[in-house]
C-alpha cells in the first residue's frame, strides 16, 4: 500500500470514528429531549387532572348547596301553605258558628273596639235579619259601659261577617276579614311556634 493510500485510509478511518461519535451524541441529545418532554407531559398532565379535580369539587360543592337551598325554600312555602290554610280555616269557622255562639263572639269583639262618644254599629245584611232579641240593648250597654252610645244602622254594610263602627265619619273595620289580615302576622307566628316549636322569623 502506497503512502498515499494509507493517509486516505486513515482519514476514512478518522472520519468513521467521528461520525460514530456524532451519532452517539446526537442519540443522547435525543433521548435527554424525550425524557425532558416526557416529564414536561407528566407535569402538565398531573396539573390538568388536579385542575379537573378541583373543578369537580366545587361543582358539587355548588351543587350540594343549590340542593339544600332548594330544600330549605321548599320546605318554607310547605309551611307557609299550611299556616295559611291553618288561618283560613279558622276564620272560616266563624262562619259556621250558630246563631248564640256567632253573636256572644260579636259581644267580645264590641267590648274590645267600642269608644266614648256616639256613633253607629253596622252588620251584614245576613246579620242585620237575623240579630238576637235583646242584642240591640247589650249593644247599648256595652257602649255606656265605654262613656258612649251606639245605634244599629239599618243600612247593610258590604262585609263578611263582624261589624263596621263609625264615630265622627271615621270607621273602624271589625269585619272578620279586616281582622285577620290586621292579625296575620302575629297569627302566623303563634301557629308555627305551636307547630314547629319556634318563631317563624
């Protein structure tokens, strides 16, 4: 082999090795990449189920809330509904009182309202024909009883039952009505704390 042909074969051989060597460096460079990426996926992987998580958590949280919210206002206007019809039926017994029983009720509430002075006491039509013998004197007398006097007015008045009193063109509306929308508040209190144990508010 001529001298020549020994520097091409050595500068092959040369070049062989780096190659080689360029390669190898090259794979590592690769494989540093991919474990790099690898770790790089895990990290962002590991934050996106975390995230996922947490985002489930509050969900239900949200969820779990708006439940017993939903509950709590269902069983408020359960109550309510039932105080209400509680306080209705109540006044719609008076209706259904008999005649004495109707009248005496009507006695008690006159000795509540009456004033000094002079005015005038107006029924129903209903009540007006069919007033107690005598009513008209305890009417009197309770008024008396009061510095006052009070007569029956033959004009029906427009109400449900009870009575209108009217001193000085001032009325007082004692119509059962009247008086259970003036006493809701305090009815529907007394009716939950017996039915539930407590105040409503």
């Amino acid at each position: 082999m001529s001298g020549l042909e020994k520097i091409i074969s050595q500068i092959e051989e040369d070049a062989g090795h780096s190659a080689e060597e360029i390669i190898r460096e090259a794979r590592e460079q690769a494989q540093a990449i991919l474990g790099a990426a690898d770790e790089e996926c895990e990290k962002i992987k590991t934050q996106a189920r975390q995230k996922a998580e947490a985002r489930r958590e509050d969900i239900l949280r949200k969820s779990r809330s708006a439940a017993a919210m939903q509950q709590k206002r269902e069983l408020l206007s359960e109550k309510q509904r039932l105080i209400s019809e509680i306080i209705e039926e109540a006044r719609e017994s008076l209706y259904r009182l008999d005649g004495k029983s109707y009248f005496l009720l009507i006695a008690q509430m006159l000795k509540k309202h009456v004033q000094p002075g002079n005015g005038t006491i107006c029924f129903s039509r209903k009540d007006l024909d069919r007033l107690p013998e005598g009513f008209e004197k305890t009417i009197q007398e309770t008024a008396a009883a009061k510095g006052g006097n009070l007569a029956v007015s033959r004009a029906p008045a427009d109400i449900d039952g009870g009575f209108i009193l009217v001193y000085g063109g001032i009325e007082e509306n004692c119509s059962f009505a009247s008086v259970f929308a003036d006493s809701r508040e305090k009815l529907q209190d007394q009716i939950h704390a017996l039915l539930f144990g407590h105040r409503s508010r």
